[in-house]
C-alpha cells in the first residue's frame, strides 16, 4: 500500500483526491488544506455585490470527498523530497506520491502601500470583506470610487458586477476604473472575447486604463507610473499572483512563479511528484503557457490523479493534452460574454454558458444536493 499525498483542496487537487479515491482504493489517500471547504472561486465577484450570498462560494469538504480519502485540515509548512516529508501545523506527514496543487496567493508585487489599503478577493474571508465594505460605502456616499488593479478573469467579473445595472441603481453613484499592466482586458484569454467584455463595460461606463501600472495606493487612491493620481473609495486588487512561499523552498520557480513541467506534469529530475493547476507552468501547442483556469486545474488534476495511478500499475504516464469547452464571463446579473467552440456569444446566451459550467462542475460529484444548493 502506498501514502499519497494531495496538497490543496482547490479545482485541481480535489479532482486528483477523487480520482485517486475512485480508482486506486486500495492506497491511502490523504488531502490536505488549511479550510475545512472548497472554494469557488468562480462565484467569488458575484458575492462582491451581494447578488450571492457566500456561502454559495464554497462547499465543505465532507460534501464532495470520497469517505476513504483522509482528510487533514492543516497549514502545510514545508515539503522536503527525499525521502518525501510534508511538515504541517499538525506534525509531519509521510509520503510515498505527491499531487502538489496549492495553486498562488495574492501578491501585492512590492507596490508601496497596496497591502495595506488595497483588498484581495483571494478567499471566502475576502468576499465578505469586500461584500462589506462594497455595502457600507454605497449606503453611506453620494459618489463611490472604485479602482479594480488587474484586468484578467477576475478584474473584469468584479466590475461587470459592481456595474451591473439592477446594483448601479441601488447606490447613489459608483464610478468603476480598471488598472490593467497588459496592453489588454483578459491577456490570457482570446482577444475577440476581450474585446466583446470591453464594449460591455465601456457601455457600463467604465474606464479601462491599459499598458498602465501603479507606483503607490494610498488611503485616498492611486498613483499611476504616469504621475497620475487617481481618487478611490476602494481599491480591488486582483492583479498578480505568486506561488506559496512552501514550494519556493523545494521546487524551481518560473520567471511567471510557477514550477515548470514536463507534458506530463511533472516537475524536471522529480520522482513520484506531480504539479497542476495555477503552479504548474506547462506551454500549450503553440508555446503559450496554459492559462491560470479553474478549467485547466480540474483538467490537470484528474490528469495527475491517473498518471500517479497508471506508475502504481507499472504502467506509464499519459501527456496533458486537454480538450477545452472555452471560455465564459459574467458581468452582472445578465449580461456575459463567451467564446464556446469557436463562436462569440453575448448576453443571456453567454450567461447560460457559464451557468452550465457550472453545472457541469457540481453534476460531477454526483449529489444531486449539491446542484440543489449551489446552483
Ligand atoms: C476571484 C476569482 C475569479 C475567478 N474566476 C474564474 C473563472 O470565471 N473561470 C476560471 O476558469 N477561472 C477563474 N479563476 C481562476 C481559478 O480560480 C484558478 O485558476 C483555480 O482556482 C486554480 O485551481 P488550483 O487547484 O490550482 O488552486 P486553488 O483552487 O487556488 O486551490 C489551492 C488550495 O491550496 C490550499 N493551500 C495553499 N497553500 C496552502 C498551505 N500552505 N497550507 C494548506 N493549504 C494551502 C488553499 O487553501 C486552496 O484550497 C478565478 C480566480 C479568482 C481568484
């Protein structure tokens, strides 16, 4: 009987859990996570507003992990490799396979004072404290001034909801600025569904700023590299990410702050370990880094998950070579934007799209509860 060890409870690690659950029961199987819950990060802007409530944001681990895969809620400390030790606020725990899935965390790229007066929407806690503070400002204000830092899957959700037309109404005014370092909206995304999200939110009225960065945030806003300042309420900072400083002890690091990986997701002279999701930097068929997607972690983890299953067969890995559906954005209660199998859609069409992303995410633990409760 072998110990495999999953780290991190987020899209890629409780696929490889559930995967290696399944179809090698006959090994412990262990998943560890500082939260007792899986987080959906995907509903994380839709709670900024209130249009969800939180607790559709994550969903307890007993829900969708298989009963013969030990849970240890923990803070994972360290990782060594030889042999594999994993230390955590619990004590060690000992490994003979590891699925590394820890996915990054929120980084304020050395820009002074963004730690300090800027908020992340990295975690359920920050929902709640952006929910809060969203609310407090449009209750107690004539005008609220928001500044978005980031452009990408989360930046542009974030605004798209807090100009949602149902919640502009309920404030006295809300001016939404996005702060985007690339030349563009969505830079991992393709350009045509760039550009529809952009004519969504310019119609919203939205100033998009691009190819611009910050040198500080401050109490009463930002200030642009120009020299610009910009007055702001409330800064979002969703800009940048960086792996979790555990793994920068053990792996190589990317330029980009991810662990680089062979095709089959595993990290270069390694034995026994495997990486997926937003860590693993792996280049697509067209030499493009596979984007930081819930899409590619639950891709990447059931990969993993069958490849460690396949070694323990004496059989060999199979390359990561994922068929994607596309891409899907809401921006509020209504509008959306998608590009599924090559074709743009708008409106109420795109939002079905990521609605059935949806769906088909939970119908893939088989609880029809599940979809009861979070659809
Ligand atoms: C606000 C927001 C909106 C998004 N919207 C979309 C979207 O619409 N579509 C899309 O495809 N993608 C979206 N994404 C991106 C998507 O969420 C990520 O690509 C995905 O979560 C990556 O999965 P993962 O398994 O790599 O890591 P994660 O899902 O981040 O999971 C990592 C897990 O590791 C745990 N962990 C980390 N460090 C430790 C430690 N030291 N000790 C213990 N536990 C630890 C964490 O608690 C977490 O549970 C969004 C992201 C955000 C933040």
């Amino acid at each position: 009987m072998s110990q495999i060890v999953v780290l991190g409870a987020g899209y890629s690690g409780i696929q490889a859990a559930r995967v290696l659950a399944r179809s090698a029961p006959e090994h412990l199987v262990t998943l560890v996570d500082r939260l007792p819950h899986h987080q959906l990060t995907t509903q994380f802007p839709a709670t900024v507003t209130g249009r969800l409530t939180t607790g559709r944001a994550f969903i307890p681990l007993e829900r969708i992990v298989p009963t013969n895969v030990r849970i240890l809620r923990a803070e994972i400390e360290s990782v060594s490799r030889s042999p594999f030790e994993i230390q955590t606020s619990l004590g060690a725990v000992p490994a003979d396979w590891l699925a590394v899935c820890l996915g990054t965390t929120s980084s304020d790229l050395g820009v002074p004072g963004a730690r300090e007066h800027a908020l992340p929407l990295k975690s359920v806690q920050d929902c709640m404290r952006l929910r809060n503070c969203v609310r407090d400002l449009v209750s107690s204000r004539g005008l609220t001034r928001i500044v978005v830092v980031g452009g990408g899957y989360s930046g542009t959700e974030v605004a798209g909801e807090l100009t949602d037309p149902q919640f502009a109404t309920s404030t006295r005014g809300l001016e939404v600025t996005i702060v985007q370092p690339d030349n563009r909206l969505l830079p991992q995304g393709s350009s045509r569904l760039a550009d529809a999200v952009q004519r969504i939110l310019t119609k919203r009225g939205v100033r998009t700023l691009c190819g611009l960065w910050l040198s500080e945030v401050g109490a009463e806003g930002i200030c642009l590299d120009t020299g610009e300042k910009l007055a702001a309420d409330l800064v979002v900072w969703t800009a940048s990410t960086r792996p979790t400083p555990v793994v920068k002890q053990t792996f190589e690091i990317s330029p980009e702050g991810r662990i680089p990986v062979d095709p089959y997701l595993r990290p270069p002279n390694s034995e026994r370990v495997y990486v997926a999701g937003d860590l693993a930097a792996l280049q697509d068929l067209h030499g493009r880094l596979y984007p930081a997607s819930a899409q590619i972690a639950v891709a990447q983890g059931t990969r993993i998950g069958q490849n460690i299953i396949a070694e323990l067969a004496g059989k060999l890995p199979v390359e990561f070579k994922p068929r994607l559906l596309g891409e899907a954005l809401t921006l509020g209660r209504h509008a959306a934007a998608a590009e599924v199998g090559g074709v743009l859609s708008t409106g109420r069409l795109a939002h079905a799209m990521k609605r059935a992303a949806l769906f088909r995410y939970l119908a893939g633990f088989g609880s029809p509860a599940l979809l009861r409760d979070y659809l």
